[in-house]
C-alpha cells in the first residue's frame, strides 16, 4: 500500500481546544460584576467602616473598586467595556457618597486603565503580579482623580491634597493586597484558565 492510499483511508481527528473565554460582557459578566459589587458595598458599611475607624482615617478601603478589578481580571474585557464596569461600579458608590458624581469620572478612567494593565500584563512574564500591580494603580489613579476634582470643587488645594494623599495610597496598597490574595481562589471557583 503506498502512502497516499493510507492517508486516503485515515479519519479525520476532531480536535478540541480548551480556551479561556475573555473579553465577552455577557450576562454571565453582569452576574459576576453585580455578585462583587454588592460584596464590596457590604464590606464598604461594616469592614471598610472599622478599617478606617482602627486607623484614624488613615485606611479606608474601597471595596467597590476592588470588585471591578477583580471583574476585569477574570472577563477581560475591552476597553470600553471596562468604561461601563467603571460607570456601573460608580453609579454604586453614588448611594453613599458624600461628593456625587465625582466617581463617575475617577471610576470610569480607573476602570479603562486596569483593562490596559490587564490586556497588556497578563500576556507577559508579569502576569502572576498583574492583580497587585493592576489594583494598586486603578485605585491610585482613581483616588487622584477623585482628589483633583474635590480640589477643583473646594479649593484648599494643599490642604486636602496633604490629607488625602496618603490616604489615597494605603488605601491603593489595601486594594492590591486583597485583589491579589482573591484573584486565583475566584478564578478557581470559576473554572477559568488564563
């Protein structure tokens, strides 16, 4: 028998590809988004409250960001995509904020920029501190924002920036710490591959 006639006679092979599924803001998104947004409202009333009550003010968590972090590692999702987790997440924080519709552009902004530190992290040899890297810059950079635009509202500028400052970055170092330690257990439970 010659060789053609043998490959002639093989039967084709199905071949299957396990692949993660990112990048998709289906319902199965909106659930996860919805499940840690109100985790995070929860923690921001009872341990973000003691949190920042044991450290004078020094630490208050922002579990409402840590939830959209986590939500954009395990999705992925575009950048614009991220833009309505930023503005979902934001419109949250609007039940109990004292400066409304100032975090509609800190988390909006916040939110895009983790979905660029994801999308660009995760396909390096950087991707296990993605969690830690990602959630300590989305939460600085949305503290900032939300400190320049108090600024702008107020005045005061070295004053407040002087007190929230430092508040703004251990509260960054918090958020990273908790993402990153939640990041794999909830990937796990999820049955996701990266």
């Amino acid at each position: 028998m010659s060789q053609n006639d043998s490959s002639q006679n093989a039967q084709p092979v199905a071949r299957t590809v396990a692949a993660a599924d990112h990048g998709k803001l289906d319902i199965q998104a909106l659930v996860l988004l919805a499940v840690l947004l109100a985790a995070g409202f929860i923690l921001n009333f009872t341990v973000g409250k003691a949190i920042s009550g044991i450290s004078g003010g020094l630490i208050s968590p922002e579990f409402i960001i840590s939830a959209f972090c986590l939500t954009i590692l395990v999705v992925r999702p575009s950048v614009g995509q991220a833009l309505v987790i930023g503005l979902i997440s934001a419109a949250v924080i609007q039940i109990t904020t004292t400066s409304p519709f100032i975090d509609f552009a800190a988390e909006g902004i916040a939110a895009m920029l983790m979905a660029l530190i994801v999308r660009v992290g995760m396909g390096s040899g950087a991707k296990k501190v993605v969690p830690l890297i990602g959630s300590f810059v989305t939460t600085a950079v949305s503290g900032v924002i939300f400190m320049l635009i108090k600024i702008a509202m107020v005045g005061a500028a070295g004053e407040l920036a002087a007190a929230m400052l430092p508040v703004v970055l251990l509260t960054a170092a918090f958020n990273a710490v908790l993402v990153q330690a939640l990041y794999l257990p909830i990937r796990k439970a999820l049955k996701l591959a990266d």
